[in-house]
C-alpha cells in the first residue's frame, strides 16, 4: 500500500458524497484524497505521513464562494473602509482621519457607508465637504450601486444640473436640479472614469490580501464576480492570470467577464480570445456576467409590481431592465452556443423571470450544453418561476446573509414593494423544495465573507447578532442543504467537478473547524472558527 501524505483522524469527516455521508478519517496522498472512512484509513499512514488529530472537530470540503469580488475587495481593505458602522459620525471621523493619513493620495476613495445611515439612503456633497474640501471625495455604498461624492469629485466630472441622467442610473439632485452628492447605478460610471489608474502592484497586493483572508475563512475557491470590464476598477483579469502564472494564486477562481450593457453581441469575440489567452489550471475565464436589473433600495430593481413612493402610493416605477429582454435572450443563446456559462444578476422577480426566459430560449435554440448558468441574489422570485430552475437546470446562486431582517430591508425597501413582494423575500425554502440546484456565495465586499455567517443565517433566518426575529421562517434551509450549498453547490456552478465532497480521487481542498456545526445549537453556527483550510493537499492556513 501507498502511504499518504496526510492524514485527519478523530473527528467528524462530513463529505458531502450522498454515498457516504459521514466518516471519521481521510486521507490524501499528493494532491488528492486517497482514502475516506473510519480505523481503516490508518493503515494508510507510514514513516513520513502527516497526522492531523481533529480531536472531535469537524473536517469538510472547502468552501466555495459561488458570487464574490475579491480582487477589489482587497484593494479596498487598504482604501477609507466605513464598513461596520451605521453612525454617520463615524464615517466622518474615518473619512477625515484617512485623508489626514494619506496628503499624498489626489482622491479620497473608499466604500461601505449604509443608505439606512441617512434619510432616504442619501446623504449629500455638503456633509463630505464639510470633512475634505480640497480633494475630491468618492465612496460608494455598501452594495456598490451608488456612491457618495463630494463638490469637487462632481465638478471634477464636469457634472451639473444640465447633466441628464444615463438610461442605466441617476443623479440624485437638490431642489435646484444641480447634482446632491449620490450617484446611482450607472451614473456612478460619471465619476468613476476619471478616478486615478489603479496600479499593476496594487492590483496584486489586493488580490493576496484577499486571498489570506478568504483562506483564514475555509474557502479554497471562488467566482470572481467581475473580473474585466472597461471600468479599470474591475478589471483584475491579468493580475489573477499573472498570480497563477508565478504560483500566487493558492485558491481555484472561476472569472466572470463583464457584460457591457451597450456593446452587444460584437463583444463576444474579444471574449473568446481572452478566454483562450487568459486560463489557467488555476484561474478559468469561462463565465459571462450579465447585470439585469438594479437593487429594490433605490427602485432599480426589476419587480412585477410598481413601487410606492413616502405616502404609500403607488407609481410608475417597476425598476430598470438594463438589457432589453429580447436582446437578452439572443445574446444568451449565442453565449451558451460558444459555452460560455452565464451568471445573471437578477435581484427583482421581473429580471428573475427575464434571465429564465433567455435561458429557456438557449436551451430550444442549443439543446442542453451543460453549461450551468446562474442567477444571484434573487431577492425576489415570482411563486410561478420557482419551478423552472430545475426545470431549466438553472442554478440559484444565494446570498445568505441578506435573507434576514435589518434596517436597510426594513425600513428602505419593504415599505416601498408594492403588491405581495413583501412576502417575497428570498425565498430559499421553496428553491430547494422545488429542486432547484443552490450555490452560496457572500458578494465580498457587499457583506461580510465568512460562509459559516451566511450558514447560520439561512439556517436560522437571522442575520448574526442582528437580535430581531426570523425573516420568513417558513423560507429556511437545513443545514445539509446549507452546507452543501456552499461546498459541492458551489463548486457545480464554478464547474469544479473533482471538488465540492470528500471522497477517493477527488482533490484535497479542505477545511477543519473549530466545531462540528451538527454538534452546535442553529444559533451558534456563527461563532464556529476555522482552524485550518488546505488546497490540493497543501496548507494555506493555520
């Protein structure tokens, strides 16, 4: 017998494998895993094997995180973060305490203020002004569809009461028209093409410190939500090839390239070259991110139903369709036609049901490619598409953490869906009874990444520590279900097939934990660590 590598014992060995659900040792020789079972795996441990005593915690597949922006995520870990607050002094005091830090920096940038921090999710140029003066200022929200900007980032863009708003977002303004200082969805874009070039060396170190951080966390691989686009923000196509190239890139990303709303079909063929140009074993570019509709908390999400205004009133507004449905369903077809998967934003039931349609009609125009396309955040789904996910073999891609009560859902969105969409909200439960394939992911920097938050809230349908009561308990899963989501779920949609369970041959990307979360009441999962998380075998944390 070949002796392995490495070998866990003395613990909970959760695979995921529906063959063998559960075993007490594993072991990996090279890469991959030789062995999975109970006493019998010992016989597998010779002179130079490593012994991992578990001692009674709980070792799984690596998380996967199915919808995730690392690579900017860790850029902006160095930038004005005002994530963790909802205070609006504190934002300020940050803000002023950065720019006090960094005299050289010719733009303040950052991210991670809240709208439930201001009346109506606005605050306004002259709060900024008040703090930095002398240079422009621009923060986007915590959801990344608006952005706070001072005086000068705005007339530094040249924007004024005459600017219209682009067909793909707006400018909030004063009474006198001029521009308030909060620019949404496709405005943003007004400012954001003149902010100073990100460098090369701050593309990387961002992408590292990524990297640890989301190892710390057990995840092992992940969709890069946006990886290229004409926005340089995002654009971290070659940073990630260039890591996986000099041996950087520890983890196993799925890039997704960005859709330009405006380019149409002509852009399919730079996306085939990038395709073949930039993949590797380690980083794949074979996904297409496709932004349907906006988000509900400033009426840009696509609803079935119009919105209400301050009264309670009804009005014209059902929220945007950035891509014409029927453009949407032949660029899709043509996409699944050169295998390209596609990974839909689509958080209103309207964009839901327009990104089924498109993939319904890939499938009559293509026969089934397996191609696994999906759809994230999914805040809403009509009681009549639920069925065609696992009708269409289309995945629901979940953001967890979202599906609980809090003030940005409470008091900025529920109040303004009209009809029954309040009774709508992410509705898990009848996903999965209804047999639709789940992925998980978190959307970094968007909310927190670590999986076994978004765990404890789709199990238990509280956000952790939030205190306030279910969110549609009836729409929680178990925890199999969860955990499975995040692993082997997850790993189905970035089309990792030897990954996602523990079983013989399939690679050694793992996690240990602290606890086994079946050992703990659903309202600890949050307060589970991870102690140790490997990628084909290797150690990359702990």
């Amino acid at each position: 017998m070949t002796h392995a590598d490495l070998v866990f014992t003395g613990g909970s060995v959760l695979t995921m494998d529906s063959a063998r659900s559960r075993a007490t040792a594993l072991a990996v020789t090279g890469d991959r895993i030789s062995a999975a079972g109970h006493a019998e795996v010992r016989e597998f441990i010779g002179p130079r094997t490593e012994v991992v005593d578990l001692d009674g915690r709980a070792l799984l597949p690596g998380f996967q995180d199915a919808h995730v922006h690392a690579a900017a995520a860790g850029m902006e870990l160095a930038a004005c973060d005002l994530s963790g607050t909802t205070d609006p002094s504190e934002y300020f005091r940050r803000i002023a305490a950065y720019a006090a830090a960094h005299p050289e920096r010719e733009w303040i940038t950052g991210t991670g203020w809240s709208m439930e921090s201001f009346p109506g999710g606005l605050p306004t140029r002259a709060q900024l002004d008040a703090v930095v003066a002398d240079r422009p200022v621009y923060l986007t929200n915590r959801d990344y569809h608006g952005a706070w900007a001072n005086t000068r980032a705005l007339e530094s863009a040249g924007l004024t009461a005459d600017t219209p708003d682009p067909v793909d977002g707006r400018i909030e303004r004063d009474n006198s028209g001029a521009p308030s200082g909060v620019l949404q969805e496709g405005a943003m874009d007004l400012v954001e093409r003149i902010l100073p070039p990100i460098t090369p060396q701050d593309r990387m170190a961002g992408l590292l410190r990524a990297q640890s951080l989301l190892h710390s966390l057990g995840i092992t691989g992940w969709q890069e939500a946006i990886v290229s686009s004409d926005n340089g923000t995002f654009d971290s196509t070659t940073t990630y090839f260039d890591a996986a190239e000099r041996g950087l890139l520890t983890a196993r990303v799925t890039g997704a390239q960005w859709w330009e709303r405006d380019e149409g079909a002509a852009q399919i063929a730079g996306m085939l070259l990038r395709r073949k140009q930039f993949s590797t074993d380690r980083f794949r570019l074979d996904t297409v991110k496709i932004m349907q509709d906006g988000i509900a908390e400033n009426f840009t999400a696509a609803m079935t139903e119009p919105y209400k205004d301050h009264r309670g009133c009804c009005t014209a507004n059902s929220g945007l369709s950035f891509i014409d449905p029927r453009a949407l369903r032949g660029y899709v077809t043509e996409l699944d036609a050169h295998d390209f998967q596609v990974h839909f934003h689509a958080l209103g039931d309207r964009a839901v049901r327009e990104s089924l349609d498109a993939i319904e009609a890939a499938l009559h125009a293509n026969g089934p490619r397996g191609n696994r396309h999906h759809l994230a955040h999914l805040q809403v789904v009509h009681p009549d598409d639920i069925p065609r996910f696992h009708r269409l073999g289309a995945v629901a891609n979940l953001q967890p953490l979202w599906a609980g009560h809090e003030p940005q859902l409470d008091d900025l969105t529920l109040p303004f869906l009209g009809g029954d969409l309040p009774e709508r909200q992410y509705l898990f439960g009848d996903l999965a009874r209804a047999g639709a394939t789940l992925a998980c992911g978190s959307d970094w920097p968007v909310s927190e990444p670590n999986p076994l938050a978004g765990i404890h809230t789709a199990v238990n349908r509280v956000i952790p520590g939030s205190g306030l009561p279910p969110l549609l308990p009836d729409q929680r899963l178990d925890l199999m279900t969860t955990l499975a989501a995040y692993t082997a779920g997850s790993a189905y949609v970035n089309r990792r097939d030897d990954t996602g369970s523990l079983r013989v041959g399939a690679l050694a990307d793992l996690v240990v934990l602290e606890r086994d979360p079946f050992a703990v009441a659903p309202a600890e999962i949050a307060g589970i660590g991870v102690a140790q998380t490997f990628v084909g075998g290797a150690r990359v944390f702990g």
